[in-house]
C-alpha cells in the first residue's frame, strides 16, 4: 500500500490502566490489538520520556486495514492535568461509520462524553462530530464522514472506528507552528476558519460565543493538523518528570525522506520494526509548540 507523504499513522495516549483504557479501545470501539509488551528503552529514550522504559503499552489498528495505530502507554495520572487547557496534542480525530451508536456504549466502556453527535447547521455539513475523553483524560473525536470539504478530501470509515484523519494542536504561537509544519517538513498551510469553539470555550469558562482561530496543515488535498489558537490562560502541560506528557501525547506522520526533514531529533533516526514502523527509518523532534511529532520514512 502506498503511504502519501504527511498522512497520519498513529496517535499515542497515555493513560492510567492499560487494561481498562483496552476495554475502551479494543473491546468497545472495535480497533483491533496487534501489539502489546514492555516499552523499549531505546523507544523511550527517542521520545524524551526515559522514564517510561518498560512501561505497559498496547498498540491497535482499525479493522479496515488502513495503516493508522492506536498506541497506548500506562503511566501515573498527573494531578494538574486537565484536557482543552494546555500546548500540545489536545485531540485525535477518527472517522467512524455511525456516530449515533457511540453515545449508547461509550461511558459503559470508560469514556466521557463532552461533545455528544450533533448535526452542524451547515447547509451541507462535512462531518457529525462528536466528542469523548479516555480513561488517560485523551481527547478523541469520533467523527462520521458526509462530505469532502473544498479543498480537502475526508476519509470514510472502513470500520465502526477508522483511522486518524486529523489531529489538533494547542499551540503558543499559531503562525510560528504553521510555519514549523511547512518549513520543516514540506507540508502546506491550508484554510483559516474563526468560529466558536465549543470545546475550548467550555474548558476556559468562556462565553459561548467566543471566536477561536484554527488553521488546517495538509498536504495537496489531505488534512492533516488543525493548529488552534488557545486563551491566554493557556499554560505548558504538567507532567511528570522524565515520562511522556499526559493525555494525547505523540502523533505519528509519514514523511518521504527522514533526512530531508529540517529539524533537531531527539535521536538519531533508526530503522525500528514492529506494528507502525515496519522495518522504517523513524525518529521524533519537538514542533514550535513545544509538541512530540514522530516521523516515519515511507519514501515515494
């Protein structure tokens, strides 16, 4: 299968119990287990969390086949974390084929719901969004698919939970990561959107009508980053010393060529095996904003 340079190929959480974050992911949404074990030391130390070596971590894929993983990392909840308020990874979009069968099942299996299915008041609505958090306090979107949008093409499910289509970023600097995105990694500063964010209105105490700004990455017609502007009381995330931060915690890209990326790895890169990585060359930089990006070379 060919993999198109910036398409996602996995998103990592980390949460407080692999087996019950497993009941929500595997047993719940229906993404398949294809991996689990101790956390590599080497793998660790590429991610700048040392101290999360040999710590419990599962790896999913949706049924579909596409070439998307779920990873899952167990380490202690953060007392000072709390989702929508922080830089970083804030989300993970998934593409699912029937949004209104999620709010039946989901809370039995461990999520929450914040943003139950709604239909937009688009006259032409793209997607039925909706909103969870895991048991790590992870934000996923648990979109279904209507329509492209212009200039961007969105994936349909194969499966009742697909692949990650988009991922959000909570950044200091909107621009400045934007920027880091195309200078960095050859990829495209697409459409600016301003809109009331329910999502980050709600975590701030904000008036509903506040407007955010958000500005899609992609690649020709993919969408791939949606950078948002945060308020101002916005701070860097709490974590713990040495591990990986809370929450949404990596995302993972294809990129063509690892040496033509224009960053400073946290590692050499290597060729690593296993579920996601498949005899690539693969290492991970920190982004503007201070967020794990892990790129894998898939060449083309």
């Amino acid at each position: 299968m060919s993999i198109a340079h910036g398409t996602i190929l996995g998103g990592l959480s980390t949460v407080p119990d692999l087996a019950a974050a497993l009941r929500g992911y595997r047993d719940c949404l229906g993404l398949e287990l294809v991996g689990q074990g101790a956390l590599p030391a080497d793998l660790a130390a590429s991610w700048n969390c040392p101290a999360n070596a040999g710590s419990p971590y599962a790896v999913l894929r949706p049924k579909s086949g596409e070439p998307c993983w779920f990873r899952l990392v167990e380490q202690p909840e953060h007392p000072e974390f709390k989702p929508t308020r922080s830089f970083g990874w804030a989300a993970f979009e998934c593409t699912v084929e029937d949004v209104w069968h999620w709010p039946n099942v989901v809370e039995d299996a461990g999520f929450q719901i914040v943003g139950p299915p709604k239909n937009l008041e688009n006259i032409e609505p793209a997607f039925i969004p909706m909103q969870v958090l895991g048991t790590g306090r992870e934000m996923v979107y648990l979109n279904q698919v209507l329509n492209d949008m212009p200039g961007t093409d969105l994936p349909r499910a194969g499966s009742p939970v697909d692949r990650i289509f988009i991922v959000v970023l909570a950044t200091p600097d909107r621009d400045a990561s934007v920027s880091w995105y195309a200078d960095k990694l050859g990829l495209t500063r697409g459409a600016d959107y301003t809109l009331p964010y329910s999502m980050i209105n709600n975590a701030f105490g904000q008036p509903a009508d506040t407007l955010t700004t958000i500005t899609m990455v992609q690649h020709a017609r993919i969408p791939i980053v949606e950078v948002d502007d945060y308020p101002a009381e916005a701070t860097a995330r709490a974590r713990h010393e040495g591990m990986l931060p809370p929450g949404n915690a990596l995302v993972s890209l294809a990129v063509r060529d690892v040496d033509s990326c224009d960053v400073d790895w946290i590692t050499p890169p290597k060729v690593r095996d296993g579920a996601i990585y498949e005899g690539r060359r693969t290492a991970t930089a920190l982004g503007a904003g201070g967020e794990l990006i892990e790129l894998i070379e898939v060449g083309g």
